[in-house]
C-alpha cells in the first residue's frame, strides 16, 4: 500500500486529503480543510494570510499522519502569486494576491513590449495580475533585498523541507518563460526588473526534492489547474474538452506543444505548462469568486443552500458578463454584479445566484464553442467545485449541445497524488495513473 499526502491550496481554502495510490478506485480522503482569504494590509494593499495557510497545512499533515504512515507529501496551489526569500531564507513580506489593484496599469507595459510579441515569447493569456506584471510594479528596495523567488507551491515546499525549486508550472504561468524553449526569456526578465538567478532553475515534477520529519516531498504540479487537469479522469478517444471549476473557470484542450497561432492570440488564449509535460491550451473565465464574495452579504450562507434555492428559481433571469473587469475584485461584489444585472440589490439569494450561475454557463458554454473551431474533442469534462453542481453541469450540456462527464470535486488532490505515485515509481506516467480513474464510472449529462 502507497498512502500519499496531496496538499491543495485554493484562494478560499486549504485541503490535505490522504489518498492510497493502490486501491482499486482512487479517492481522496479530506483530512483538514480551512478556508480563508486574503487581507488589506495598512497601506490597503491585499496580500494573502500566509502564516495562516501555512498553520493550515502543517496542521493538515499531522492530522494525516495521526491516521497512517505517508509515503509521500505534494503541493500545489494557484499559480502567479510569489514570495520574496532573503539570504537567510526568511520570508521578507506577506505574498501579494493576484487580486491587488497595483497592477491596474499593466497594458502600458505590453503596449510597450508589444502584444504579440509577448504572445509569440510566453504564448500567455494577458491578464493584470500574470507575475511579470506584478513583479514589475513590486517595491525595487524589496526586490533588491531578496536572495529567492518561489511561486506559492514552492514556498509550501520550501517552508516543509528547506528546499528551494522552481516547478515548471508554476514557472509557466509567470508570464516569464520562452514557451518554446522551456527556460526563462532574456527579453521579458527585464520587464519585470529581476534576473535569471534569482528564479532558479527551472524543474519538471515527477521527482522527490525534500523531505518532513521523514516523509518525502514530491515536486507535483504546482499550479492547481495543472494538478487538476492530470486527475480529470480518463480522456475520450477522440479527445475531451475540460472545464475545471472554482474560484475561476479554465475551459481547454490538452495539447503537445503550444499554439501561438494569431487566431489563439486574437482570442486571448494561454499555453499552459502541463503537470509533467505537454500544455494546457485555455482561456481563463470567472467562476464562483462571485458567488462567494456575494456569501457575506447573505450571512455567509451555505453554497448548497444557495444552490438549491437557485434551481428553485422560475423563468429567465438576468445574464452578466463575467469577465466584466469590474468584477475582479470590487470591494462590494453583491452591489456592483446586481448593478451589472439591472436588478435591485435585495432581488434575493436565490434569484441572484441562479443569475451567476446562468451567466457562468453562458460564458463557459460561449469559449467551449470557440475552441471547437480549432480542436477536436468528443465531449467535456467539467471537474473542481462544481462537480457537485448538477444545474450548471445540466445548463452546459444544454448550451453547447455537447455530453459532459462530471470528474471529481477534488480533482487537484487526485493529480497531485498521481504525479506523486509517479515520483514514486508507482505509475509510469499520468496517463498510467488516469486509468485508474477510469475505473471508477463517470456521471454523464445528457
């Protein structure tokens, strides 16, 4: 028996499943869960709590240790946001979140550079809060201070075993790497102001780095969507679209190489690195960040309940489009989307979230059709969060007239776990852990 510790950080939460890499179906076992969000610092800049995610975890594996001896231990969490390392090895500053407004002004910057050739380097989606741009307006006396930069599942790492990596996809969604070359771009460093070195080396996953009292930490895939991505579950014969769901919406093909193609710029596509090799080909939409930025406002009220009263709504309801730059992180979510939807803050719970929920469907629905126009695939596959949310999964099946396969809600655990069996020796490769997957039937819609 292989029993392995998959650390998945999300931007609400924290979960440590157990999972046995040897069962005849694999499934995680959510040992410790936390939720938490990022804070205003007291120049009103927002960074994450990391001495909190960091208790979580710790916390997280000894709980998963009380239960049974672990094999191996693996991180990954969103990708883009960074932390600073001084000589010693401290932490100089809270992490900034993705979502602080000090990147406001990014397009200057690509207006300067130039769109495409941006594109035709990195073969990344332009959004505000890619790191280049963050590092590119982040305090030079820090930077200038700073001995290391690891992306947040590497500092996890760093924290356990003392050990600083840089993982290939946390590496890829930087904004930093030549795409085609697989190492840092020496025209797009300067842009951001660092240099190679205090990067590192960049490093496949697959491989045990470190260890904690003992136990072995793996490299997975640091970025979530690349974990969740490698533990959808097994693909068609002719290809599956996915759509993994959370706080955003990824909806992609897997690819061998990266398409910098016009039409994929054109359409604010991304090449993101896969967990062990290949890319992710996505666009990038915004997911249930509303719904849960709404729940204050309700008494935190309970995503299930919320669902419920949604499916219970009647009628056509107003759409919104969810990329609406005002949406990304307004200080009042259920004021500014209720004012997006022309109706009355008040409306209700139930009405509103049926509305993000519809407006969600809508969107995903409108980029799984884009991207049939230059890929092939026999159905979707939507996993993440929203695998226990059967209106949207029936709602997307409606819009794109497509059958979808429900994974799992904790997929990102899963891929993390497979890619450490393969650290390990226990699988050959991902496709050699999915088909364990495959063992374990899949819901379809319709």
């Amino acid at each position: 028996m292989t029993v392995v510790a998959a650390v998945d950080c999300g931007a609400t939460s924290v979960r440590v499943c157990r999972v046995d890499l040897g069962a005849e179906h694999l499934s995680p076992q959510v040992v410790h869960r936390v939720a938490h969000s990022p804070r205003r610092d007291p120049a009103g800049h927002v960074r994450w709590d990391w001495d909190l995610i960091i208790a979580a975890v710790v916390e997280g594996l000894e709980r998963a240790v009380d239960i049974g001896p672990l094999d191996s231990i693996g991180i990954d969490t969103w990708a883009v946001d960074y932390g600073l390392l001084d000589e010693h090895g401290d932490l100089l500053s809270a992490p900034y979140s993705y979502r602080d407004h000090r990147t406001d002004r990014y397009r200057s910057i690509v207006d300067e550079f130039g769109a495409e050739r941006m594109y035709d380097i990195n073969g990344l989606q332009l959004l505000p809060f890619n790191t280049i741009f963050q590092l590119a307006v982040h305090d030079p006396d820090e930077l200038a201070r700073a001995a290391r930069l690891l992306w947040l599942p590497e500092l996890v790492v760093h924290h356990l075993t003392g050990v600083a990596v840089t993982e290939r996809t946390s590496a890829g969604s930087s904004g930093l790497v030549d795409v085609t070359e697989g190492d840092w771009s020496t025209a797009l460093l300067p842009l951001a102001g660092v240099d190679a070195s205090l990067l590192g080396d960049i490093t496949p996953g697959g491989r045990v780095v470190g260890e904690w009292r003992g136990i072995p930490v793996s490299l997975v895939g640091g970025h979530d969507t690349a974990s969740a991505v490698a533990g959808m579950g097994h693909v068609a014969p002719g290809g599956s679209a996915f759509v993994a769901s959370g706080t955003w919406i990824l909806v992609g093909v897997e690819r061998a190489e990266p398409d910098l193609s016009d039409w994929a710029r054109s359409h604010n596509y991304t090449n993101e690195a896969g967990a062990l090799d290949g890319f992710r080909f996505l666009r990038n939409v915004t997911g249930f960040w509303l719904l849960e930025q709404c729940r204050p406002s309700w008494g935190d009220a309970d995503i299930a309940a919320l669902v419920d009263a949604a499916a219970r709504v009647d009628g056509e309801v107003p759409i919104v489009d969810v990329d609406d730059p005002r949406l990304l992180s307004p200080s009042d979510m259920l004021g500014e989307y209720t004012a997006l939807a022309g109706i009355p803050r008040d409306a209700g719970p139930g009405l509103i979230t049926r509305s993000i929920i519809e407006s969600i469907a809508v969107r995903t629905a409108e980029v799984v059709e884009q991207l049939g126009q230059t890929s092939s695939f026999d159905d979707v596959i939507l996993f993440g969060g929203a695998a226990r949310m059967d209106l949207l999964v029936h709602r997307l099946a409606d819009l794109t007239g497509r059958s979808v396969r429900v994974g799992s809600a904790e997929a990102a655990a899963l891929g993390n776990a497979i890619v450490q069996g393969v650290a390990l020796g226990t699988f050959d490769s991902i496709s050699d852990g999915r088909a364990r997957l495959a063992a374990s039937p899949m819901r379809t819609w319709p």
